[in-house]
C-alpha cells in the first residue's frame, strides 16, 4: 500500500479561525482512489516548525509527502523556506516558476508583471524543485525528492491545491499504488448499540483481511439505536474484492440479525 502524509502548516488551522478543509478532501480523494492518509500534523507558520517537522516525518519513510499552505507572498509564507532549511537545499530563483507566475498576471491583468520582492519570493525554490502549474492561482507547486520519498507543497487556498493535486499529484500517486479496486456498502441499523456490535466487527475484522468495517453512532429514536455501518474493501484483483465484500456483508447481516439488530437501508454493490 502507498504512503502519504499530509503537513498542514498554518497558524489559522491552529486557532479555530480555518477549519483543515484541505486534508479533509485530500483524504476523501485518496480513499476514493483506494489509499488513504498515514497521518495529518498540523503546525504553525515558523522555519523551526516546518523543518523539524519535515524530519519527523521523512523519518518514518512514507512514499509522499504532501505540504499544504505556505507559498504565498506575505512575510508568513515561509513553507519553501523550511523545506530548504530540513534538506540542506538552497534557495534560488526557479525560471520557470518565474514564467508561470508571469503567465498568469498576464492571463489576470492582461499586462506584463512588474517583478517585486512579493512576487519573486514565490518563484524561489528549494534546489532541485520541479515546479507545477497552477491553472486557478499565482504561487505555483512545488514537486522534489530526497532519498526516494516525493515531496509536493501546495497552496493552502483549497481551489488551488484541488488543482494541482488534480493535475500531477493524483498521476504519480496513481502510478505508485498500480490497479487498485474498491467496492462500498454503507448499511443503516437500528436496535442495537455500538458496544453489541463490536464482538462482530472484531470477528468480520480477523475473518476478510481486505475489510474496512466502521461503525458511526447516530444517536436513539424512538428508542432505538442507530447506527451507519461502513464496509470497503480494496485490493488488486476485482474478482477478490468482489468475493471478499458480499462474504463480509453476508456475515455481518446474519450476525446483525442475531443479536437484535435491523437492517434498515443498504446502499451500495448487490
């Protein structure tokens, strides 16, 4: 399986002022894609920070590194700088993330830019920096390696990184993870409480190896727990997930019923 971390930097995702939308989608984008987030940090905006969290988790050595927020112009902006500070990477500007910073004040304004330190600060790069094209926004993607693992910073304005992402980054992680397939039944239950049903997800659990199987409370009407099931299951060979998952739906229904519960709705592959 593919591993990517997601390092959100950001004072305003720490404060309450911005909710994490962006890791939120990201994750929704990967498990529909038949993978998922290893794991979310969050941080402020200082070089210490950046760079001390980039070490931790290039260290526990996951296939991407996904760094969203911190590319813009303002003083607070300093995610590429960081990056350079964790590799050992100097800081130049990068011509051709210069020409796409151009390209779209040209597209924007309709005339030529005039060159500030603003504009330029988000046109230099980590050394060895690949940079993406940002189709919505100014400060481009950047795309670099170090020992193996790929690097991608995105901006924090979610259209932006929804662009990119869409653009290049979804490709490679793609390309990694090979033929995925997935199928999903969510099934809503009523009259029986989380704490029966657990002994059966543990059972389905050691049972179908290639399950997914989460509980959500809903809350009681009419004095009735409710609760929405979730079952995925993802693997290589279609006819595999196909075998695994009406196994693992007919297991849980049966044990469901034994224990009191109702199957209310299904929704989901027949």
């Amino acid at each position: 399986m593919v591993s990517v971390e997601v390092l959100a930097v950001g004072r305003e995702l720490l404060i309450g002022k911005t909710v994490n939308t962006n890791a939120h989608w990201i994750g929704g984008r990967l498990f529909r894609m038949g993978g998922m987030i290893n794991r979310i940090t969050t941080i402020t905006d200082s070089l210490a920070d950046i760079s001390s969290s980039l070490h931790d988790v290039l260290a526990r050595k996951p296939d991407f590194v996904l760094i969203v927020g911190g590319l813009g112009p303002t003083p607070d902006d300093m995610t590429l700088k960081g990056v350079g500070l964790a590799l050992r990477k100097k800081l130049k500007v990068n011509r051709d993330a210069l020409q796409m910073i151009r390209d779209h004040y040209k597209k924007v304004w309709k005339a030529e830019m005039t060159l500030t330190p603003s504009r330029k600060k988000m046109a230099t790069l980590p050394e060895g920096s690949i940079p993406q094209y940002n189709p919505v926004g100014t400060a481009p993607g950047v795309r670099l390696e170090h020992e193996g693992i790929v690097i991608y910073c995105l901006p924090g304005v979610p259209r932006e990184m929804r662009a990119i992402f869409k653009g290049a980054v979804e490709r490679e992680i793609r390309t990694k993870m090979g033929r995925i397939f997935s199928e999903t039944i969510i099934i809503d239950l009523e009259g029986i409480f989380e704490s029966s049903l657990a002994p059966v997800l543990k059972e389905a659990g050691a049972l179908f190896p290639l399950a997914y199987i989460k509980s959500h409370p809903k809350g009681i009407k009419e004095g009735r727990s409710r609760i929405e099931l979730d079952i995925v299951v993802t693997g290589r060979v279609k006819k595999n997930v196909s075998t695994e998952m009406h196994a693992t739906f007919d297991m849980l229904s049966r044990k469901i019923l034994d224990a009191g519960g109702t199957i209310v709705r299904k929704r989901g592959p027949s």
